[in-house]
C-alpha cells in the first residue's frame, strides 16, 4: 500500500497519516496540487490532506483542487493540533531576537494572536507546509529563524520549543481526508458517519439555491456544513460543498436523485466515518 501525505515527515498531515496508516506506507510530498495529482493517476492507494480547521476554517486550495479532481472521501480524522514556536538549539537563549518566522499559512493563521504580541514587526513567510517550515530552521542555523508547527517536527529537525501552544484557542482541531478508491477497514474510534457532495447551480436565478436546500429540510437530514468556492471560470460562478449527517443509504440516494431532478450538477464525493484516533507518538 502507498499513502501520500503533505511533508515533509513532521507536518501535521504526517501525524494525521501516521495514526491511521503503517509508517512504512507513507510518501511525503511538497504540495497539495503534487499530493492530489499523483492520486487522480492512481500513483497513490489513499492520500490524506487537510481540509478545515477549528480557527481558520476551510483549507481553500483543498477544496479547489477536489472540485477539479473529485475524488473519493473514504474517511475523514479529526486530531487536536498544538501549535509551537521552535529555533536552532543556537538561538534558544536569545530567541526574542528573531527576524523571521516561517510556517505554513494556517499555522499562521491559527497564532496570529501571538505573533501580534510578541513579534509585530517580524518578517513572516509563508511555506508549504509546517514541517517545511522547521526544515528550513535546521537548513540555516546560522540565521535568527523560527518556525512554528509540531512537537514531532521539532524532534525531526532537532529544532527546541522556546514557546508552546501558541494557537489562539485552546481546543483547536483539524479535520483531515482520506482520499481513495477503495473503502477502508479500520478499527479506530468512529464518531459517526458523514457525506459530502458538490454541486453548481445550473443557472444563477432567484430561489434557486433554496430549492435545493428545501429538498434535505423535506427530508430532515442535518446539513453540518455549507460553502461557496469560486469555479474560477469566471465573475460570478460558484460551486457548493455541503457536509451532512449521512441518513439511511435509500434516503439519501432519493435526495440526490431529487436533486438532479431539479437540474443542479450533483456528485457524491464520499458517503464515510469520521475517526478521532488516540495520538500515537511518532
């Protein structure tokens, strides 16, 4: 089995892949778009990529890429993430002098609080991910760099924590996704099963958009999630992802067969169990 995962090993998506898969099954790549295309050629068995979090919300290019490859949810893992402010062991003394921080853009994100009090004037780049971020730290040890990301990045690049749990809230989780064309058989703890599907509208008109959200409320089925992305076609166009709580297997293909009855675009992209895994040490 081959599992991809956004890397390098320390990211949080590898932690997410680490406790789900077998450790030797796991393949980094460097981004997304890279992670996503070697699943759409069947490179990949699964890959596993973030796709929202408790501070920031929805990872945008996630679901870009998604709409443009549909591919299959076989699962989804929700894990806590802590983020830490980490240096070169050289600099841990006198880590207040930074001059630069790097992480991926929703570890940013998600420590923007901090950072606005401690490092306002900091210079801050933005990285591929977490664990390229602390790689780039231990690239350079003679530069005041800092990186923010996870325990386990810091222990793979010998980085030292100087500050922990800077995340603006404390219980601050990430949804992570299994894609694949495969089911999974896994005995994790499931905390309940979900699906989720895109469409777009087949023409912009008033009500059009509530014709189909009247369709799962006459079925009373739970939607836990609605958004809108740009098809980046042009000025105006959208396309939705909703996130519901999956009913019986004959009462949601009635819904969606209502749903293209009515002449929206419709795909179910994964009709599958939510895991939240015991934190494995990696």
């Amino acid at each position: 089995m081959k599992v991809g995962y956004l890397g390098p090993k320390g990211s949080f998506t590898y932690s997410a892949a680490v406790n789900f898969f077998k450790e030797r099954e796991l393949f980094p790549y460097e981004s997304l778009t890279a992670l996503l295309e070697e699943q759409r050629k069947g490179t990949l068995d699964y890959c596993i990529v973030p796709i929202e979090n408790t501070i920031e919300g929805s990872v945008l290019p996630t679901l870009d890429l998604i709409f443009q490859t549909l591919p299959t949810i076989q699962a989804e893992i929700v894990l806590p993430i802590q983020q830490q402010l980490m240096v070169h062991p050289d600099h841990a003394d006198s880590w207040k002098e930074i001059e630069l921080i790097c992480s991926h853009p929703q570890a940013l994100a998600q420590s923007q609080v901090f950072l606005l009090n401690h490092f306002p004037t900091v210079d801050i780049e933005q990285i591929g991910s977490t664990a390229q971020g602390a790689k780039k730290v231990a690239d350079h040890p003679e530069k005041k760099y800092a990186a923010i990301g996870s325990k386990t990045a810091a222990k793979q690049f010998g980085l030292t924590i100087v500050k922990e749990n800077i995340q603006s809230v404390k219980e601050n989780e990430t949804r992570f996704w299994v894609l694949g064309t495969q089911p999974l058989t896994k005995a994790l703890p499931q905390k309940k099963k979900k699906a989720t599907i895109l469409f777009d509208l087949d023409s912009d008109h008033p009500g059009a958009l509530y014709k189909c959200l009247a369709i799962f409320s006459a079925e009373k089925i739970n939607l836990t999630k609605i958004e809108s992305r740009t098809q980046k076609t042009k000025l105006g166009e959208y396309f939705f992802i909703i996130d519901l709580e999956t009913p019986e297997e004959e009462k949601l293909q009635k819904v969606l067969q209502r749903l293209k009855e009515q002449r929206f675009t419709v795909t179910l992209i994964g009709n599958y169990p939510t895991y939240i895994p015991k934190i494995r040490k990696s």
